[in-house]
C-alpha cells in the first residue's frame, strides 16, 4: 500500500493540520472488501475488525497518515460564503490503487476544526448510512462516484432532530478538489494560490493538458471541467438521481458525485420533482439540474478569470463562449442517453420528438421512471414485440407510444438482441428506491441492527438482477414518495 499526500505539500494557505476527535466505543458497523482490494490494504489489516474500527473512526493513526481539513469558499443555494472549509472531516491521505491512481481517503463526521463555525463536527449514524448505500449504488449503475470504505458508529449521541447514535463515514475520492476551492481564493485575488491550484489540478485529473502557456491551460481546464459534469449530470439523469444540493463546494472539479446529503431517487417521472427539505423553492429539482450545471459551471469560469488574460474584459471574452455553449452540449449529451435508453444508437431527425412524447405519455401518467424503461428492455430481451400486453403498456400510459417506437427501432438494422443489450445497460432493473434506504437507516437508528442496510447494499450492487428474493426492490413506494422528504445531515 503505497500512501502519499500530495495536497499537504501545498502551502498552508489550501488547508489547516488537524486531528480526528477521538470516540468513545468505536465499532466497525460497514466495510467495502471491494474497495479496500481496489485500494490495496493489507490483508493483515483488513482481518482486524477492531483495529480498522480505531483506524477508520479517527482514534488512530495510520502509519503515512497525515490528516488535514481543506480550505474552500462555495456558492450555497446561490448565495456567496467565502469561507466553509472541511468543518467536519479530515483528509488522511492518497492511497495509490490497483490501476496506478491516487485516491483521496477521507473521514466525514470525524471531529471539529476551525472551519466548523458554530458546528459539532460530527455525523449521524443516518447520514453516514445512506452515503454508503447511495455513493456504492452510483458506482453499481456506472456513474462517476466517490465511494465509501467504511461506516465506524462512534458509541456517542448526536444532537440532530433529536438524539441520535453517531458514525464516521470514510470516503475514498479521486480528490477533493471543487469548484470552492477556486471560489475561495478567486475571492480574495490571490493569483499565486490560483496559479498553483490549477497546475496542481491539471496533474492530477487532466494530465493530458500539456501547455504550458498559464492562459491556453486555463481555458483547456474549463472546458475539461464543462465535458466532465455534462457527462456527469447526464448520467444522474439517466437512472432518476437527484443529488439534492448541487452547491459549488459539492461540485467536484474530478467530475465524480460527491456529497450525498438529502440526495434521493425519482419514481414517478416529473421534471419538477424534489425531496430536499431546505430546498424550498425547487432549485435543485431532477429537471433543474442542467441548468445548475451552467450555472456552476459559470462560477468556475469566474475564479478563472485571473488568469485567462490581464485584461478583465478579455478574460470574460474568451470564457464566456464555453458557458453559453453549455446547453447545447448538454441537450446533444442527454438527447444520445435518452436514445440508448429507448434503444437506438444511430441517430436519426425527430428522435427529440420521439422521447419528449414519451416523456410528456409518462409525466401526464405518473409512469415509474425506471419501471417503464425496464419493461420497454424487456421487451427487446424477449426477442418478442408481443411481450409486454396492451394492459401492462396502458398501465405505464404508453400503449399509444409502443406503435412509432417500434418503427423506429426498424431503422437501426440491428437485432432485437441488440438493442435489447444496448437499453439493459443503460437501463437498470433496480435502484435505491428512497423508502428501502429509510426503512435501512431506521432500522439501524432504532434496533442497532443493520440487516437491512446489508441486504439493501447486496442488491443495489447487481442492479440488472432479478430473482424471488429481490424482486420486491423493485417496486416504488405505494403512495409514489407523495410525503417524502430529505436532510442535508450535518
């Protein structure tokens, strides 16, 4: 195992050195054996459960460890805060994994630092669970993700809405850059800092940026930056995720998901639809989230300004291109998913009209989101057109849709087994349906037992698999999350 920490060779302007709290009666509760090969732990480690819960809690050091609290600024439901920071997690180190890459390794809820403002530091047992659950079935369903090591119950209670049993959350990313971290000394005109993170940036995502001219570098990064998210965003719109708080210190420079606070699935198929209960007017709903992207992604293009050009007005000239052009690309990236997603892969005209149709069948329907696109596969993989009856079609409220889609699908000159296999893999049979991840967390809250949360994982890990035993997890809550709410968790 090969741990380095890049990050703390930078000045100590970009982070502070700080500790994990230590807790009281550390217990291993969650351990990701697939993650932990990935990131070459020693077997010897892995095999002490009581020594991992020390390590992954915070009581302990890992020899190479060297744990720090990163700094960064970031737009909160469109409002400036110049400086947030890591106000309850702790950056160990960069483990080198099995494919020659470094991965953040990093615990959440594990104690106060001086970014915590009027915080505890701390996490609930809830938060931690469900970023387990979420970040392990994001990466299940192909989606660019952090995921998560470990959940360690601290034997301590945290004051929530309530008393609650507390947890640390290791998460392992490909870092922990976001568009914050610019934000944060864009905000203070510190073109040195700047310089050094984009170039610090660049060599750890964007290696394949080679000029060295700081303004051709600047703009390749935003670009770079601008393809990553689209492709991102697209991905959480192709299986109905709803990251909830698409704040720009949550917005990855990576392009991986990062933050799972009040995420949650969509079922019923409605653009508008939005679960976070601090996120009163909508603003980050399933269909805001293009928008939110160029939004986001405008604020990134502001921090590098500086650097772009001297000239404040020819910064902004030769940004501004690269974010009007957002929408475009975005509705060309989404508008190809779709098509994978009803099976064609050779793009024809009118195909927008073809998914819009479906789309607007569904939302008029309260068609299930990923049940629909799941019985439409089934048709293809049952090499038999007839498969799926009037009656099941009229239930989705497509049956009027299935006559043009299966014109279309003529024109591609491909076996039914074919596009059949091109929908399974961008349709899954199953997600984390919102009521199983609470029914997990409530169990655990309440009883201490965490069956369920196994059971849940277990499945969410073979999401194109159905049998007896987990063919329930593919049904939607029996009042279509009508009362449904999330909690960022902090």
């Amino acid at each position: 195992m090969e741990l380095i920490n890049s990050y703390a060779q930078l000045n100590s302007s970009f982070f502070e050195r700080a500790l994990p709290k230590d807790v009281k009666n550390p217990t291993l509760i969650l351990w990701n054996d697939s993650l932990a090969e990935e990131l070459n732990l020693p077997a010897e480690l892995i095999r002490d459960r009581e020594k991992l819960a020390q390590i992954f809690s915070g009581n302990e050091l890992y020899p190479g460890f060297d744990p720090i609290a990163l700094t960064y600024a970031g737009h909160q439901f469109g409002n400036f805060v110049p400086q947030l920071g890591d106000g309850r997690a702790h950056l160990l180190c960069e483990i080198r994994d099995s494919n020659g890459n470094g991965r953040d390794i990093q615990l959440k809820g594990s104690g106060q630092t001086r970014f915590s403002r009027n915080g505890d530091g701390l996490c609930a047992l809830g938060p931690a669970l469900r970023e387990f659950i979420m970040s392990e079935s994001m990466f299940y369903l192909g989606i660019p993700t952090a995921r998560s090591l470990a959940v360690v119950g601290t034997g301590e209670t945290v004051f929530r809405e309530g008393q609650k049993p507390g947890a640390v959350v290791t998460r392992a990313a490909s870092s922990h850059l976001r568009v914050g971290t610019f934000e944060y000394f864009s905000a203070r005109q510190d073109r040195n800092s700047l310089e050094i993170l984009l170039n610090y940036t660049i060599q750890r995502h964007y290696p394949e940026i080679t000029e060295e001219n700081i303004h051709e570098k600047s703009i390749l990064l935003l670009e770079s930056v601008i393809n990553r998210q689209i492709f991102l965003i697209s991905e959480w719109m192709r299986v109905g995720f709803i990251h909830g708080v698409m704040n720009t210190d949550n917005t990855a420079l990576s392009g991986e998901t990062i933050d799972f606070g009040p995420c949650a699935m969509m079922n019923q198929y409605n653009p508008d639809t939005v679960f976070s209960s601090i996120d009163h007017a909508g603003r980050y709903s399933f269909g805001n989230q293009p928008k939110i992207l160029q939004w986001n992604m405008a604020r990134f293009a502001e921090t590098l300004l500086l650097l772009i050009d001297e000239n404040p007005d020819s910064a902004i000239q030769k940004a501004l291109p690269f974010i009007q052009k957002i929408p475009e690309k975005f509705d060309a990236e989404w508008l190809n998913m779709m098509r994978r997603k009803i099976g064609i892969s050779i793009p024809a005209n009118k195909d927008d009209e073809l998914i819009h149709s479906l789309l607007n069948l569904m939302e008029k329907n309260k068609s299930d989101y990923t049940n629909t696109f799941d019985l439409l596969t089934r048709i293809m993989e049952n090499q038999d057109r007839e498969y799926a009856s009037e009656e099941q079609l009229n239930a989705v409220g497509i049956l009027d849709w299935r006559d043009p889609w299966q014109s279309r699908l003529k024109q591609e000159n491909n076996s039914d087994l074919k596009i059949a296999d091109l929908m399974r893999k961008h349709n899954p049979r199953i997600i984390p349906r919102n009521h199983r991840v609470e029914e997990a967390i409530e169990e655990a809250e309440n009883t201490g037992r965490f069956e369920k949360t196994e059971r849940l994982i277990e499945v969410l890990r073979s999401p194109n698999r159905i049998s007896d035993q987990n063919e329930t997890y593919r049904e939607p809550p029996p009042d279509g999350d009508q009362n449904y709410m999330t909690f960022c968790g902090t």
